[in-house]
C-alpha cells in the first residue's frame, strides 16, 4: 500500500491491519523459537556425536594397553614355565643320578 492508500483508510481499517501484522510477527517469532530449540538441539546431537567418538577412541586406547598388558602378561608367564621346565628337567636328571649312584652303591655292598 502506498502513503495515500494508507491515508484514506478509517482508523479500525488501520487497527485491523495492524493487529494482522502483530499476528504475523507472533506467528515468526514462535516458527523462530522453534527453529532455534531444533537448531540447538542438533548442536547438542553433534556435540554428543563428538563426545561418543571421543569416548570410543579412548575406550580403544584402553583396550590396546589391557590387550598390551595382557600378552606381555603372557609372555612373562612363558619365560616362567620355560625356567620352570628347566629347573624341573635339571632337577630330575640330578634324582637319577643319585638314584643310580645308589643303586651302584647297593650292588657293589652286596
């Protein structure tokens, strides 16, 4: 509407179109709020988003120094039963020596 249109209308005829411009501003104003509260929620998504990925990278973090651990854990337990296994076979080998040793013994008294 031009400035002379806006001049010949009665003063209701104002109020009126006013008051449809103040329900459209309240119409825009709350799509608006909307728009935001679904704009902001998306940034907390991503933010979670982010936050899960961090979360995953340092559970994978976590699991690689456990799976780390847990084979030099299984190491340590190999060198053991190895030295073990030595320490049996001397052992044994040390028994039947003496045991022949003896049984020598008891032939040669008889």
């Amino acid at each position: 509407m031009t400035d002379k249109e806006f001049k010949r209308l009665s003063r209701s005829q104002l109020i009126d179109i006013i008051y449809q411009y103040q329900l459209q501003v309240d119409k825009l104003t709350e799509q608006n709020q909307e728009l935001e509260r679904g704009l902001e929620d998306k940034r907390l998504r991503l933010s979670n988003v982010g936050n899960i990925a961090e979360a995953a990278l340092e559970i994978n973090d976590c699991f690689r120094s456990a799976q780390s651990a847990a084979e030099q854990y299984l190491e340590e337990i190999k060198a053991i039963r190895e030295e073990t296994e030595a320490e049996r076979q001397r052992i044994l080998a040390q028994a039947r020596a003496e045991a022949a040793e003896i049984v020598s013994k008891a032939k040669d008294h008889r």
